[in-house]
C-alpha cells in the first residue's frame, strides 16, 4: 500500500451513527499535537480493519506498534525548510511531514533554509541554520 507523504496522522477508529450522521472521531492526541486543526477540512481515507490485518509480513515491520507516532526527523539530521509562521518567542515555524514543527531561531516568514536537526521531541524539534536561502 502506497502513502502519500501528505498523511498527517493515522489511527483506528471505528464509524459510530449520531442522529443522521455517520461519525468517525479523531483522537484528542492528534489535535493536541497539531496534527489536526478543528474546523479545517481534510480529506479522509478508509481501510477496513479486515484489511489492514491482512497485511502481507513485508508491510509489517518487527518493531513494536507504538501509541504515538514517532517524530519525522532525528537529531543531526540536515533538513530543508520554508519558515511558514512566527511562534510567540520570535523564532522561526516550519512544519515536516503530518504537520510536524520545526522550531528555528534567528528564521523569518518565507525564508527557505537548510538546517541541522539539534533537538527532537514528540511533537516539536529545534534546528540550527546553517545555510540562508536555499
């Protein structure tokens, strides 16, 4: 199965009826992480629960299924980033794949720039630039 690298988050859910309405609700992790905005729109993709356990062994991996998702980046890793937003210190917003925050100091709005990767967390991680403009 093919993943767009535009996939914001993944979780299971199961679709529930609310008056005339089918319901499938969104984790509060997701939004708390800002993976998801209310009141934004996207676009939703289903795979019956049958399906995904099915899977063939190679699309399985032999780590352990995790709560949360991993962060998208590591530490040392060189990046290249459009700086989108100000955060409320001054510094730099860039956001990776399933929306996943790069902070970066000294950074202003529409600046393209490389990074390093200096610190990583679940849902944020810092870098350093080390070339303007790219």
């Amino acid at each position: 199965m093919e993943i767009s690298d535009q996939l914001l988050c993944l979780f299971s859910a199961e679709v529930t009826v609310k008056d005339d309405e089918y319901v499938v609700e969104i984790p509060r992790s997701e939004v708390e992480a800002g993976s998801v905005e209310p009141g934004d729109v996207y676009r939703v993709a289903l795979i019956s629960q049958a399906e995904a356990e099915t899977r063939t062994e190679t699309e399985t991996t032999s780590e352990p299924a995790e709560s949360e998702p991993q962060p998208p980046v590591e530490e040392g890793e060189i990046r290249y980033v459009e700086i989108e937003d100000i955060g409320k210190q001054g510094d730099g917003i860039a956001r990776v794949e399933r929306g996943y925050v790069i902070i970066v100091p000294d950074a202003e709005i529409g600046e393209r720039v490389k990074v390093e990767v200096t610190e990583v967390k679940s849902n944020f991680a810092v870098g350093e630039i080390i070339e303007d403009e790219y």
